[in-house]
C-alpha cells in the first residue's frame, strides 16, 4: 500500500459537506484558516519567499493565527503573532505551545481600534526581523487564491450551488469561493455576506462588537464588495443565540461566526425553495465553550436571547442597519456606490 498519510493541517483543511435541509447544505469546517494559512506559505516557499530563518510575521486575534503556528510548527519555521488582550487564554496557550511567539499590544489606537495598534506593531517587529514574510491575510491575494480549492470541492460534491452564505473578516473566504465558483461551474452564483452591526466592511460606522471573526474595524483590500448581492447584519447575541440552535437542531457544534450564516442562509433557503444554498461554518465550538454555550455567562453579559428572529429588516442604507437583523439589497456594487467617500466609518 501507498504511503496515504498527510499532516494533520492538510487533513482538516477541507469542510464536511452536510445536509442542513431540503435545499441548504453546510461547509462545516473543523478551522478554515489552515486553507489560506497553508497556501500562503506554499506560495511564498515557491516563490522563494521563505528562506532558512526568515520570521512568519502576522496581526491576529483568532483562528488565522492558530492555523498559521500549525502550520509554521510542522514546516520548523519561526512565527511572531502580534494580537490584543481579546484573544482568549486557552488560544493563547494553544499557540504558545505549538511554539510561535505570541506579542500583545496593550492598548487600542484611537482610530482603528485595535486591530491599528496591532498593525503598528506589527510594522515595529518587521524593522527587528529584516529577514521576514509576511502572510497579510487582510491584503494578499493569495488569502482568496485559497479557496478555488474549496469551490472545487463544493463543485465536485455537489454538482451546483445558486446561493453561497457566509461571514465576512478579511473577506477571503467569501470573496476567494464564489470566484472560484462561478468559475468552475460556468454560472452565475449569489453571494450573501454575514456582517455584524459596529463593522466597518458595509459602509457602517466602527463601533464595540462582542462578536469575533466576523466584521471588521478597518478595510480590507481583499474585500471585494462588487461580488455580493446582498449583505445581513446580525447581532451579536443573535449569532450566539443561532450558533446554539445549530447545535440543538443539527447536532452541529460550530462557532459563532457560524450560526450568524446559518441563521441567514437558513431564511434564504427558506424563501427560495428552489434555490441550492450553501453555508460556509469555519470553526468548531471547543473555543467557545465558557462563553457562547454558556448560559451564565450570556446572561451575565446580557447577551442571552431566548427566540430567534424569523427574519430580518430590511434597509436601504447601511447606516440604517442594526442594531438587530437587517439586510441590504447589496446588488454588486462597489462600496462608493452605496457610501459616499467619507459618509461611513
Ligand atoms: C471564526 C471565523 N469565522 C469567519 C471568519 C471570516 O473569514 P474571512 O476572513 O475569510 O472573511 C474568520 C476570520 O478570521 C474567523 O476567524
């Protein structure tokens, strides 16, 4: 026999693909991030980015950075990630042990929050390592690159998609997998974001937001706007509350980023019943366990929501959504088209 094995990273990069009802499926990932993380740096090796001792450098606050210290602890290869008194404890220790150097900034920028602190330090830690590469998921193309493989996958499973939901950080997972899909299918596919009220990526202005993964304080360049027909926000207590109802009627333990598209490509399916949706679930619910699967804890924050919404509002602007459920027909228009330069964030 053959020699089958792989690494472990290579094992879980692709989604199981489930049935979460009669027209909508579920890309149920165990972390999405090893994708982009693992092409990334195979790209940069080819291009002969990555000599011997050159420092894997990377902001993160989540589920990229621990994709990024897997990968980096089974290639050998030294990685700095800089992050923010948000990351959790047990995430923390998790990417300490895998051996990456994890360096916390301690205080938030004025604009920008503190996803800009952590790009200035990030700048700082670039000028003590001269020989370093930088993944930049927010900014490199490979970040989107990634997920023609997924498109593939979803393809060659399935046979067609019409409408393909999910959340929205950096923008690759969305924007990488409906190209790849209209591509290899050869038809038109929908894309529904997943944003949350407080974000910046639809033209709202930056507010406080307990929900992570999803949203965003700053623009990224890999989010192309002109590839969604629509765009929902859900708040953050409607995400936990949807993440434990996908749990008790699927059996499905996933993130909070999850359940906030599940709820919305459940509603889409739902409307459209002759349309094919699928829903991307990039993490698993182990990290989550003390907070969003813990009653206590939600009610503690005032977070706890006892039904879910049945569906959501729809707006004409962006500044009118939130702060529960609402959507925007997006209709694949560049941002400027629906914000005026200097009427959001
Ligand atoms: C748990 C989780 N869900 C969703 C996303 C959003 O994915 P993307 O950055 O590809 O837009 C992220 C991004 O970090 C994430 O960590």
């Amino acid at each position: 026999m053959g020699d089958v094995a792989v690494t472990i990273t290579r094992a879980l990069e692709l989604p199981r693909i489930v049935h979460l009802g009669p027209n909508l499926y579920g890309a149920a990932f165990s972390l999405m991030k090893l994708l982009p993380a693992r092409h990334i740096l195979d790209r940069a090796r080819d291009d002969g980015l990555l000599e011997p001792g050159t420092v894997v450098i990377e902001s993160t606050s989540g589920t990229f950075g621990l994709a990024l210290a897997m990968e980096c602890r089974l290639r050998g290869r030294p990685l700095v990630l800089v992050s923010d008194p948000a990351v959790d404890p047990a995430l923390r220790r998790r990417m300490r042990d895998l051996g990456a150097a994890v360096d916390i900034v301690a205080e938030p920028a004025d604009v920008g929050g503190y996803q800009r602190a952590r790009l200035d330090r990030l700048a700082e830690l670039c000028s003590r390592h001269p020989r370093h590469f930088l993944p930049a998921q927010y900014s490199n193309p490979e970040n989107p690159g990634a997920y023609a493989l997924l498109a593939d996958e979803l393809a060659a499973t399935l046979g067609w998609v019409d409408v393909l939901v999910g959340p929205v950080g950096s923008g690759g997972s969305m924007c990488g997998t409906v190209a790849g899909l209209r591509d290899v299918l050869g038809r038109d596919v929908r894309a529904v974001a997943v944003d949350t009220p407080g974000s910046v990526l639809f033209g709202q202005r930056d507010a406080p937001r307990r929900i992570r993964g999803l949203g965003n304080s700053l623009m990224p360049p890999n989010l192309e706007h002109s590839v969604f027909d629509e765009v929902h926000w859900v708040s953050d207590r409607e995400g936990f509350a949807a993440t434990r109802a996908l749990h008790r009627r699927h059996a499905l333990y996933m993130g909070p980023t999850s359940g906030a598209a599940w709820m919305v490509a459940q509603w889409k399916a739902r409307l459209e019943p002759d349309a094919r949706v699928v829903v991307l679930l990039p993490d698993e619910g182990h990290r989550y366990q003390n907070t969003v699967y813990d009653d206590t804890w939600l009610r503690r924050h005032g977070l706890r929501l006892r039904r879910l919404p049945s569906r959501p509002v729809e707006v004409d602007t962006p500044g009118d959504g939130g702060p529960e459920w609402s959507w925007l027909r997006w209709n694949r228009r560049p941002l400027a088209a629906v914000v005026p330069k200097g009427a959001a964030a």
